[in-house]
C-alpha cells in the first residue's frame, strides 16, 4: 500500500515514526515550509521535517498542497495520513487517494472540532480526552470516525502533558489501521453534529490572566496554554510569563491580582474566589524559574498587584 503522510509539528511525529516502521511503502512525506520562528526570527524547520530527514524520507514543501497536486497524482497513493499538516485539504486532494485521507484529531470528536482541542479541553475542566482517527471530507473535522482511544486528563496536566499522550494514542490507533485499512474505513460512524463543539484558535491576547476570574478557571488557564502561548500579566510594571501554578485556599483578604503571601507553593495570588499559588515564573528575556528565585531576585513582597494592560480589557 502506498502511503503519502502530511504532518508539521511535534504531535504529528509518532504517527510519520509509526508509518515509517509499518509495512506500508511511505511515497512522499509533506510538511509546512521552513517558516522564520522565535525571538530571532531564525528560519525553523518543522519536527516532520527534521524526523523525515533523519529517515532519509522523500520530503515535500510546497506553499500550497494543491501546487503539487500533478506530482500527487504521480505518486498513485492508495492512502494519505494527515496529522496537523496545518492547511485545508481541496476536494481534489480528498478524492485522489484510493482509500481517501484520514486524519488523527485531538479530541473525542464530535467535541472540540477545530484548531486547539487540547488547550479548550483543559480550559474547559474536561475530565476526559482522546484521539479520533477520522476519514476526513470538507467539513471541519465533520468526517466519519474509523476509532477512538479515551484518555483521563488529570488535575496536573498540561498542554505540553496532554497532547504528548494524544500524540502516542493518535499512532497507536494508526498503527491498527495500517494492518487492515479497508476493514476500519468499512466500519466508519458518522458523527452526531448536534454533539458538536469548537476549539477555537488561541489568541496571545486570551494569555492574559484576569484576576478577576475563579482560581479554578486561572488554574486551568495557566495549563492550558503551556507550552504556548503561556498565561501572562504585569507585576512592577514587568511582563511576568507563568509556566505552572496550584489552586491555593479560599481566603479572600485583598483585591484579586494582589500578593497575599510567599510560601513553599509558590508566590501566593488572590483571585476573585481563594487564592493560587504561581510555581514557575518568567520574565520576559530570562529564563523560568521558581517561584523561590523570582522573589530573591526580583524583590516580590506581599502587597504588590499584578495586572493586565488596560488596553487589553478596552477591547472586549
């Protein structure tokens, strides 16, 4: 069977490696192009990138999928695997494999459809994840489902946790269907539309912690978006970045953002309803650190507020 495989960041990894050690024949492996990335604005190749490279693989990068469509075409490829690729896919290319395109999506469709499921599933106090292996169509992650795997998420996982365990399950669940593909697509279920919710894209602009909400809601905020885009606010009139945090007690002794306390836990926050206890800090240009060295550091006391820029909230 031939295979062509389309995947860009980290996630989408196991899956190339699962159908690199499969019996399948991996025809050509695309990825986004080489784009500029970080502070430096360095040109960054993706993770697919660097792991089709070090496989020796056939690998494509072209600005637009369908600019390849007459070399897709040469390929005769019986299926293609989509993970995270990071373009929509023309009806052209979904009808030009054989057994058509399927895709490994984070989420136990048809809840969180669309670019950020594992940040909304957090976000939202989900106590259950997983990966769909879909038949993809033109819809936004509206095709049929071929299999899901189920995943707990836990009171300490993170994005970075989270999509780590998705990554594995999306390949372990492509693994089987590359023994059999006729047999899973055969059995394919339709999703429920009226069970539909979105994911939609993180915004730098969400980062910004409002002291204001539920330590809860911060909480999972602050885990949500870690790696990227990670929580933010002000303190001294410096961009603190926090990496990870724990929910505190329910004292309500100041005004939500203010510094009631230092302790094992971290730097302790009130919020609207308790307090949370900010671990792991950053300031903008350093490297993160514990709670214990920002306040040695950076002269953090109890009494000082953090905030959020004003401009920020005038919009909204």
């Amino acid at each position: 069977m031939r295979v062509v495989f389309a995947g860009t960041p980290s996630f989408a990894v196991p899956a190339l490696q699962t159908v690199m050690r499969s019996s399948v024949e991996l025809v050509a492996v695309y990825t986004q192009p080489d784009r500029p990335a970080g502070r430096g604005r360095r040109i960054s190749k993706s993770p697919v990138k660097l792991a089709a490279r070090a496989g020796g693989l056939p690998l494509r990068q072209p600005l637009r999928l369908d600019d390849d469509l007459d070399f897709l075409r040469s390929l005769a490829p019986d299926l293609f695997a989509v993970v995270a690729y990071g373009q929509i896919l023309s009806a052209e290319i979904l009808n030009l494999p054989r057994l058509g395109c399927i895709n490994i999506h984070a989420s136990l469709l048809p809840r969180w459809r669309g670019a950020a499921p594992i940040q909304r599933a957090i976000e939202a106090g989900d106590r259950i994840s997983g990966i769909t292996l879909m038949r993809m169509d033109q819809g936004l992650d509206t095709g049929d489902v071929l299999r899901q795997i189920e995943t707990p998420i836990s009171d300490i996982d993170s994005a970075a946790t989270l999509g780590t365990r998705l990554a594995d399950l999306g390949a372990e669940a492509l693994a089987r269907l590359l023994v059999a593909p006729e047999a899973h697509i055969g059995q394919a279920i339709p999703q429920n539309p009226l069970q539909a919710s979105y994911a939609d894209k993180l915004t730098k602009e969400e980062s910004w912690l409002d002291w204001t909400q539920s330590a809860v809601t911060l909480e999972r905020q602050i885990r949500a978006y870690f790696p990227i885009p990670l929580a933010r606010s002000i303190l001294l009139d410096r961009l603190v970045i926090v990496h990870s945090a724990t929910l505190g007690s329910n004292t309500l002794s100041a005004a939500p953002g203010t510094i009631i306390g230092l302790s094992q836990e971290g730097i302790q926050v009130q919020t609207i309803d308790g307090t949370i206890n900010l671990s792991t800090l950053q300031l903008a240009g350093r490297k993160p650190v514990s709670a214990k060295s920002l306040v040695n550091g950076f002269s953090v006391r109890p009494g000082q507020r953090f905030s959020t820029p004003k401009a920020f909230y005038a919009k909204r």
